[in-house]
C-alpha cells in the first residue's frame, strides 16, 4: 500500500520517489525447489514436502487443437493448473517471495521504495 505521508515528506524535501509493484502474471508458475524450501521453513514435515516435490515432478502436458494431439512435453517448473491443492500451494509459496524480497531491498509490502538525491 502506497503510504501518503512519506510520499508527502519526500516531496516536501526535494526529493523524487520512486516504486516497484510488482505484477504477478504467471502466478502458477513458481520453483519447485523453491516451494519445498518454504514449506520447510514453515515447519511443514518431510512427508508432505515429499509429496509436494512429487507432485510437481514429471508432468507432461500435450495441446489438442480441434482433435489433433500435438506430442508430449515435458514440464519442469510450475504449480498443475486445474488441481484443487494448486490455489494452495500459490498461497504458501507467494508471501515467501515477498519476504525475500522485503529482507534484500528494504520493501514495505508488495511496494520497493527509494529516493534520490540519497
């Protein structure tokens, strides 16, 4: 969330602000590794961890268009679109994104903030 009152400070000292929002487009498309990762640091147990590494390993996917089937293809990264546990695994994932983010850049939320001149 924007925040008024040190936009307001900024301007009153000369100063530009600037931001980054970030755009989560691809929203299902996250690391599997990275997705583990978290659930450990959450304290999930190594079964489920397991279970959710094999659930993201091995997929194929093949386009049909009007009734021809293209060839298999292997996918490597990604949450499956269409299973019900995929909304959940985005929402586990999702906020540890934006701690990285926040502990390497000094983020407020989803908003990066910095000012010139320093």
């Amino acid at each position: 969330m924007l925040n008024p009152a040190r936009t307001a400070r900024n301007w009153g000292e000369r100063k530009i602000a600037g931001a980054l929002l970030i755009d989560v487009k691809s929203a299902f498309n996250v690391s599997r590794g990275h997705l583990v990762r978290r659930l450990e640091s959450m304290g999930i147990g190594p079964d489920m961890c397991r279970w959710v590494e094999s659930f993201m390993t091995d997929r194929n996917v093949r386009i049909v268009i009007d009734g021809t089937e293209g060839q298999d293809r292997a996918v490597e990264t990604g949450i499956p679109q269409g299973s019900p546990v995929s909304p959940i695994l985005f929402a586990v994932y999702i906020p540890g994104v934006f701690e990285e983010v926040e502990r390497k850049m000094g983020a407020e939320g989803s908003l990066l903030w910095t000012t010139w001149p320093g």
